[in-house]
C-alpha cells in the first residue's frame, strides 16, 4: 500500500470520527497524521514495523493503524465507523466546499442523505435555511454537485439543451458558408428527448460530403476526430458528441434511422423499403403508418398504434391551462405567493395556479401548521378578490408518513381545493411496504393527486420500489390523478408507464414543483417526457380550462 493511499484513509477516518462528533484530540492528531503521511520522503511499506513509532507525527496508536493497513489492507475502526454511515454521507465528504461539519448538518438537520437529495435540496433553495450556509455556499455546493454527475458523462436533457441549441447553431451558420444546401438535424436520444442524455448526436445532409467532412476537423467550437462512422469528441465537461455526414439525397433515411430506437427503426424499414425519400413523412406513409413523432419511437406499441391510426394527439406547451402543485415564502419557496400568482398571469398567461406548501411535517421545509394552513387560505382569498379572474387554488403537499396515513385530520383536509399527497421519508421500504403505503394514501377521499410517485431523484437516486400496476389501478379506482413532477431530477412519473396509466383512464398532471417563479418553466421538461408517454390535453389535468378544472375538484370533494 503506497503512502498517499494510507494518507486517504487516515483523512476519511479523521472526518468520519469529526462528523460522528468523537473526541475531538484523536481527530486532530489522526488529521495531522495524514498530512505527515503525505508528504513522507520514503515509503512506509519500506519501513520496519518496529519503527513506524518513532516517525515524526505517528506515535504508537497510528503506528497501529498502519500497520494494520499494510498488513491486511483494510482498518477495522474505519469499517465500523463506516457501517453506522448512509453511504450518499461518505460521499458528500468527496465534494469540493463542504466538510464535516457541514454534512452534519446537512445530514442531521436537514435530514439529507445522499448527493441527489443535496442537489434536489439546492434547487428547492433549501440549504440557505441552515446554519452556516449562505446563498453563496448553496450554489457552490450545487455547481459542485454538477462537475461530480458530469463525470459520469450522462446527463440530464435539461443540462445539455442550452449547449445543444447553441451548438446547432454555430453548426448551421459554418455549413452556410462551407456546403450552403445542407440539411441538418439532432437525432438519437436527444431528438427523442430522453431524460438523461449519454451523447449528443447531429446528422448532416450535405451536397458536397467530402468537403464538409474534410473542413469538420477545422471546426473551431469542437476538437473533432474522424471515427469509423462519424466525427466524435468529448466536450470538457465530459460530454459526448457525434457528428455523421451523409449524402443529401441520403439525409431523411439517415436521419430516421439514427433518431429512433433501433427495434422501431427496424420495423418502419421492414415495411417502408429503403428509399430514397423526400422526407420522414414519406417514409411512415410508405410503410401504410401514420407519421410517428420522434418522442414516441422507442418500440412501445407505437408502429402497431400507427398502422391503425389510433396514435394519440401529443399534448403541446400550449395546451396548459394553469399549473399545480407550487412552493411559496409560506413553506421553503423562494418568491411570496403574490409573486408567483402574478408571474403566472402576468408572464405566462395561465388561468390560475394552484399552490401546494409543505405540510406540517416537513419540519426541514418550514412546513404549515393548522393555524399557518388558515393564514394562507386569508391571504389567498384576498388575492383571488385581487388578481380576478386569475385563481389561486388551495392546495397542500401533505407528508405520505410511513403508515400511509396523511398528515392532516379530516377537518382540515377538506378545507383545500386539492391535496397532493408525496413521500418525502423512509424511503427504504421493500416493494410490498412501499406499495401498502402508497395505496392508503391513494385511499385516503381527500387525495386528488399523487406526487412524484416513486421519489427517484435521476442521476443519483432510484425510486422506491412499487408494484406501478397496482398504484396505477388504484389510482383508477379512487379517481386519483397521477402527477408528472417535471423538475428535470425527478420527471417522476417515469413516461413508460403513462400508457398503462392512460390506458385505466387515470389522469396525469404535469407540475413544476416550482420553488421560485423560474421554476415554472419546467412544464417544458414535464411536457417533453408526457408526449413519449402518448398524453394527450384532453387527459391531462392542468389543461383544463379554470371552469373544468374547477368543477372537477367540487366533484372529486363531494
């Protein structure tokens, strides 16, 4: 074992004992230890163990502890300490800007416990709430966070379109002057708009092939290189990219082929022949379809859905009427309700907006007693008289807790327009506990909507297991809708089960879980994901006008 490697390990012992609160003399000299290690001029393997002692800084204890690590590779007292710590806890102590210290707070006020739900916690403005922490910090612990997923090279959609959109245009403005009748387009998964992004994929069509692929390598945004069948590189920020060129009269066949899911590709080409072709719409006619958006070619049911055209009419931005299921200055928000309600009539138009504070038991959040649940019911009566004909609905996210049950009586239940009902703890029940949960909160009669259904947090955190037939039927069978929580982390309910949802003829909402008035802008995200799962406006909640939406929640309270 090579002394920067023992060195790593004294420093992870040193912090664990500082978060766990240990005797602070032990930590020290076990911190002060690893710097001593580090910067030895000769290796400690090389050293007779009777020696180790008598170097500057060690001691007998460390002596110890080295030579534990030298002989069996490992350290008992670390791997105890190891085991009484959430694993997403040691992780943190690898983010640059927060040490000990603050993890313990992050982890034992917060209630925090991986890198995703820290990520999740910066979005919702969460941090700046704790002691020690600053706006500042939040956002260097969360820039941070993004330089560690990155690393990874996978990336949310959300995280790679501004890039993408630029990128396409400096692409379009050098083919002007290098092939001036070329056709371009993205393709892959990010045509497809898939949730997480492995690599960036354009498809050029030119009339010169060689001329364009021969200027590609000078192309300055990019250090392109030629590979087997594209033009490939990895952006600084661990981004793959790939840039095919084909012969124009090639470029629609080229292009479906390399947007869609390859059992999709496969069956449309089975039945449409190869070409050439004028345009994709040619291609789905050809094969007797009717054209399949690319959102929707991942080789579900689409193709057979086409062949009888009775493929659903994809839901569109436009469609939304108001938005649900939003934060104010009440709970963790960062803009009061006014500022939300006049954003949401004011700069995006909508009917009205439906507010949804933490409840009571989200302590971390500020979340709403019953007196405070009365205090917000008066200012928003009072805005609704200010703001007419724009609404404000009452709404709550109220705590799913680990029985099922909601954390409000009945008596105040029934003073909202609508609940949300989410899990927001415990989220470590097997399947079969996590599904009885979710089904006695589906039951519960003040239930309206559930919320991001499975908690999954992309990137950094699976969902909680459930059996989704279950859910979904139950959510049929108690007039339940289910919600699209569009917050790019979470896009929770995963699109491939909208179909079985829309199929037991359960509605869908698409909520920004919005924070701030910026965050309403991920109904984009939310709207990207529902149309690969086949919604339509006619099913999906918030694209009811105010009167229907209205009338829909009298009936689901009476």
């Amino acid at each position: 074992m090579e002394n920067k490697t023992i060195a790593r390990t004294l420093r992870l012992l040193s912090q664990l004992m500082e978060l766990h609160e240990e005797n602070p003399f032990k930590i020290k000299s076990i911190a002060n230890a690893y710097f001593k290690v580090d910067k030895l001029p000769f290796a400690l393997k090389d050293k007779p163990f009777d020696e180790l002692d008598k170097i500057d800084g060690i001691g007998k204890s460390l002596a110890a502890k080295i030579i534990e690590l030298l002989q069996t590779g490992e350290l008992k007292e670390l791997n105890d300490i190891i085991q009484k710590t959430p694993e997403g806890i040691v992780e943190m102590l690898g983010i640059k800007g927060i040490g000990p210290k603050k993890i313990a707070i992050i982890w034992n006020t917060l209630g925090i416990e991986s890198i995703g739900e820290l990520y999740y916690a910066c979005n919702e403005n969460r941090l700046i709430e704790a002691k020690g922490f600053g706006l500042k910090t939040q956002e260097e612990i969360k820039n941070a966070i993004e330089f560690r997923l990155a690393a990874n090279g996978r990336f949310l959609y959300a995280q790679v379109e501004g890039f993408a959109n630029t990128l396409y245009a400096q692409i379009s403005e050098w083919l002007i002057k290098v092939d001036n009748h070329s056709s371009l387009g993205f393709a892959g998964q990010y045509r497809r708009c898939c949730e997480i992004i492995d690599e960036l994929e354009f498809v050029i069509g030119a009339e010169n092939p060689q001329a364009v692929q021969e200027h590609l390598i000078t192309f300055e945004p990019l250090s392109l290189i030629a590979g087997e069948d594209a033009f490939i590189t990895t952006t600084e920020a661990g981004l793959r990219i790939k840039i095919f060129v084909v012969d124009k009269s090639d470029f629609y066949l080229e292009w479906f082929k390399l947007t869609g899911n390859p059992q999709h590709v496969e069956k449309v080409i089975e039945l449409a022949g190869d070409g050439p072709f004028n345009s994709e719409n040619e291609i789905y006619n050809k094969a007797g379809l009717t054209f399949i958006e690319p959102e929707l070619r991942e080789d579900f049911n689409e193709v057979e859905l086409a062949k009888e055209d009775k493929l659903p009419t994809l839901i569109k931005y436009a469609d939304l009427k108001g938005t649900l299921h939003n934060h104010s200055t009440w709970s963790d928000g960062v803009h009061t309700l006014e500022q939300m309600a006049v954003y949401c009539k004011e700069t995006l138009n909508l009917q009205y907006l439906g507010i949804c504070d933490h409840s009571k038991t989200a302590v971390y959040a500020k979340g709403l007693n019953e007196q405070r649940v009365f205090g917000q019911h008066q200012e928003i009566d009072e805005l609704n008289k200010k703001l007419f004909p724009f609404k404000i609905f009452k709404g709550i996210e109220s705590d799913i807790l680990s029985d099922g049950s909601l954390d409000y009586t009945d008596d105040i239940l029934k003073t909202f327009d609508f609940v949300v009902a989410s899990v927001h703890s415990n989220l470590r029940m097997d399947e079969a506990k996590a599904t009885t949960r979710l089904l006695k909160a589906i039951e519960n009669p003040y239930t309206t909507i559930l919320g991001h259904p499975t908690g999954r947090l992309l990137l950094s955190r699976a969902g909680y297991p459930i059996d989704y037939k279950k859910i979904i039927d139950a959510c049929a069978a108690n007039q339940v809708v289910i919600e699209i929580n569009s917050n790019p982390l979470r896009l929770d309910l995963d699109w491939r089960w909208h179909r079985y949802a829309l199929e037991r003829g359960v509605l869908l909402s698409i909520n920004p879980d919005a924070h701030r008035t910026e965050g309403f802008h991920d109904m984009r995200y939310g709207i990207l994901v529902a149309r690969k799962g086949g919604l339509s406006a006619n099913k999906c909640l918030n694209a009811f006008s105010l009167e229907e939406i209205t009338e829909y929640f009298n009936t689901k309270k009476e």
